[in-house]
C-alpha cells in the first residue's frame, strides 16, 4: 500500500511540477489559465487519493472547496477572454494574451468588414 501511495503522489507531484513550468511559460493568457485550472486539478486530485489512502473523511470538504474553485475560476476566465474575442472583432488593434490565431481572425474579419 506504500509503494502505491508513493507512486501515485510522485506521478501528481511531477505533473504538478510540469504544470508550474507551463504556467511560468506560457505565452499566452490561456495557456496559463490552462495550466492553472490542471494545477487545481492535479492538487484535487493529490488530496483525494490521500483522503482515499489514509481513510481521513475530514479532507472532504477540502477536497470539494478546490473543486469549486477550479470550475469558478475556469467559467470566469472563459467569459473574460469571451468579452475580449468580442472586443477584439469590433475595436481596433490586438488585445494582449489572446492566441495568435485568434489575433489573425480577428484582425481578417476587422479587414472584411471595413
């Protein structure tokens, strides 16, 4: 059951630790919201296979918090770069953080309409 346990928190301590990197690198904004939300993903998933191992029910509502706020923090990024596609398409110039294939498809549908 130990050599389970290491196991299974070496392989979320490594994805964690690649998820940092990406989060330090990335050069998008998304890229680093993604590497966020699979960071509080990785850390739900550290806490419910420690929960399961140490059969500690207590870590439960922990457990469900980071869940949470995985989901909230997702949706809410999701509707800001949303707000700045729309943004993008009606107003002039490039927003910052945006992809570059979305900055080109914004940039043709401001050049077809005008």
């Amino acid at each position: 059951m130990i050599v389970v346990a290491v196991i299974a928190h070496a392989l979320l301590g490594s994805g964690a630790l690649l998820a940092l990197v990406r989060l330090a690198r990335g050069p998008s904004l998304l890229d680093r919201v993604v590497a966020t939300d699979t960071l509080l993903v990785i850390i739900s998933a550290s806490l419910a296979v420690h929960a399961a191992l140490s059969r500690d029910p207590t870590v439960v509502p922990v457990l469900v918090v980071v869940s949470l706020l995985a989901f909230v923090g997702s949706v809410s990024i999701a509707r800001y770069v949303g707000g700045m596609l729309l943004q993008s398409a009606t107003g002039e110039g490039s927003d910052v953080g945006l992809p570059r294939a979305a900055e080109e498809r914004a940039a043709e549908e401001r050049e077809a309409q005008g």
